[in-house]
C-alpha cells in the first residue's frame, strides 16, 4: 500500500517567528516565539531563574567583588605610601632625581624591566625555547614588561637593607615609588592601546 504525502503543517495565524539578532557568536541562529513571550509562565521562569543566580552569590563573595576595586586602588596603595616613611614633597623629589644611587634604581625599574624581560622573551622564542601563548602579542607583552617596574613592599624591604641607616635609604625608597608610578602609567598606556586596537580589528575585517 503506497504511503500518503506527508502533510505540511501550516502556520497558526495569530503566530509569528522571529530570527534572533546575529550577536556574532559561534553558533548557529535560533527562532524566537514571540507567543512565548507573551506567555506568564516563560516570564514567571525567566524571573526564578534570575532570582536563584543572586541567590547562588554568597554574601561574602558580594562583598569582595564590591570591594576589590577600593582595596586595589586606594588601600593598598596609601598602605604602601604610609609605611615608606618618606617625605614626598617637591624637595625630596628633588634631592633624589640629584643623585646617580636614586638615578639609577629609577632607571632600572622603568626601563631594565620593560627592556630585560621582552629582550629574553624575544630571544627565547627566536631559539626555539619558548613561543608566545595564543592570542598573545608582542605589545601585549611589552605592557607586561613594564609591569614588572613597578616595585613596593619587597624592594622597599630590600632597600632598608642594602641602605639602612644612610640618607640613600630615603631616596632610594622615593626613588622606588617614582618609579612605580611611571612604570604603572606606562604599563596602562601599553596595555590600553593593545586593547583598544584589538577590538577594532574584527570590525575592520
């Protein structure tokens, strides 16, 4: 006995099916019901279902994403500038750009850091030794390079012991959080632009 045609199922005239925007993602598109939309039930799971994800944040975790920038940016920080017992003034500042020892730690950090750790990366890689992870670039590393000049708790420490009792040790310990300072101002610019031209590749493409 011959099968009969299959039949094709029309649409329900007060339906329509929607395509979702394309948000760029791997995958493939899906079709919004826009009646679902309309349904109490669907907006009803899609409220228990944001409700149990805060309930899922415990009330400690909360707290430390709220409190990480304020820690990062502030308290460590002024932790770190209250316990170098400098004076920061404009003299001091002054004084130990005039000396070759606060000079050269300046100098070092900024500059012996970005050049020393991407010189080594480089070469690693042009031996074979090593390869830069995926996704990475040699801007990208130059930022982090320059991170590496930045210098609190463990230089300050061993400034107190290579000059303890000496003026070097406060211009040092000044010099030290110049150059930090520079360092970390160098780094962002760095890693910024890497970020922003980045982004803009795929659009350009």
């Amino acid at each position: 006995m011959a099968r009969p045609p299959p039949i094709r199922r029309q649409p329900h005239p007060g339906r329509r099916r929607v395509r979702a925007p394309d948000t760029g993602a791997p995958r493939q598109r899906e079709l919004i019901d826009t009646d679902a939309l309309a349904d109490i039930s669907t907006v009803q799971a899609a409220r228990e279902t944001a409700a149990l994800a805060r309930d899922s944040v415990s009330v400690i975790e909360w707290l430390e994403h709220f409190f990480h920038p304020w820690t990062t940016f502030v308290i460590v920080p002024l932790f770190a500038l209250a316990n170098a017992g400098v004076p920061l003034g404009a003299g001091a500042i002054a004084d130990t750009l005039s000396t070759r020892t606060a000079t050269g730690i300046f100098f070092g950090l900024v500059v012996g850091k970005l050049v020393g750790i991407s010189a080594f990366a480089w070469i690693g890689t042009r031996i074979g030794i090593c390869r830069l992870p995926d996704g990475a670039t040699w801007r990208g590393l130059l930022g982090v390079a320059a991170l590496g000049g930045i210098g609190f708790t463990v230089s300050i420490f061993i400034t107190g012991l290579a000059f303890e009792g000496t003026t070097l040790q406060a211009q040092a310990t000044v010099a030290i959080l110049l150059a930090s300072l520079a360092a970390a101002t160098i780094a962002a610019s760095i890693l910024l632009a890497t970020t922003t031209s980045s982004a803009q590749e795929p659009q350009a493409g």
